[in-house]
C-alpha cells in the first residue's frame, strides 16, 4: 500500500485499499480519514453495520476482521487492507439460510427494534467463536460493549446460550 495523492489544496491524502467484504473482492481508494464503517455504508451500500454514537461505545457498527469483532466507527478504512471484512450481510449460509444464531434472536424475541441486532449478531457470533457462551455471566460480560436502547437483553443472552449449547 502506497500513499499516492494529495488534492491541489493540499489537505486529502488518500490511499489504495484491496480487501474482501463478505467474500467479495473490494478495490477502492480511499481518504485516509473515511472510518470502515464509513466506506462500508456509503460507498459500498453495507448497510448492515449501523451507525448509532459514531464512537465506539455502542456497539452497532460491530464486524469481524479476520474473525475478530472490531466497531467499524473507529476502524480506519485503510486498516483492513489485505484483511477479511464480514458483516452480518455475510453470515447466512450460501443459499441464504439463516444462522443458527440469527434464527435464536428470532426464536427468543432477541430484537425489538432491531436497530442493534447486526451488531448484536456480531458480537454474539464472536462471544461463541471465543468461547464465551458458558453460562448467562460470561454472554453478558462478553457481549456488554453492545447497547440495546429497546432493552432485548434477556433474548439476546437466550440466543446466545441456546445456539452454544446446540453446539455441545
């Protein structure tokens, strides 16, 4: 990755960027100010990642990069050059059957107005990838950088716990 131009104000400086978002191969560039959630929604129309504080406190903007959950807010988009980008768009199977996890949200009214679900699904996906899921503690421990205004907390940790013990 190279810096390449500056405008003849001098002020954008912007940078290639090769990724995968979701499977897809994804070539843009882009300013080095633009955060992934950012490029994510307005240029490449991944809507999934939500914008909700824009700093990182709540949890709606939350993907994977390379496996590991990150908020997108404070990700700059140039971070994740080479990288894998999921989003919740990218996580149902391949002929568009649910995850088990988005089916336990459903099955346990894990939303309400689903505002938060991606980035609920995000990190519930991680608390389980990780390990976390043993009992109600540990799924609310793992999963208290995600905020639910609606207050769905109770299904969430059901979801959660259910699709880990399916898993046993």
């Amino acid at each position: 990755m190279a810096a390449t131009a500056s405008t003849a104000a001098g002020s954008t400086h912007e940078l290639d960027l090769a990724c995968t978002v979701n499977g897809e191969p994804v070539r843009l560039r882009v300013d080095t100010r633009e955060s992934l959630l950012d490029v994510l929604r307005e240029r490449l129309g991944v809507t999934g990642p939500k914008k909700g504080c824009d700093h990182g406190q709540c949890g709606a903007c939350t993907v994977h990069l390379d496996g590991r959950r990150v908020v997108s807010c404070l990700t700059p988009a140039v971070q994740v050059t080479g990288a894998d980008v999921t989003t919740v768009e990218g996580v149902a199977g391949p002929g568009g059957e649910l995850h088990p996890l988005q089916q336990a949200f459903i099955d346990h009214d894990a939303l309400q107005c689903g505002y938060c679900t991606p980035g609920q699904l995000m990190s519930g996906l991680a608390c389980l990838a990780e390990g976390h899921a043993e009992d109600d503690d540990e799924v609310r421990e793992y999963m208290s950088g995600n905020l639910c205004r609606c207050g769905a907390y109770a299904g969430i940790v059901a979801a959660v716990r259910a699709v880990a013990e399916q898993g046993r």
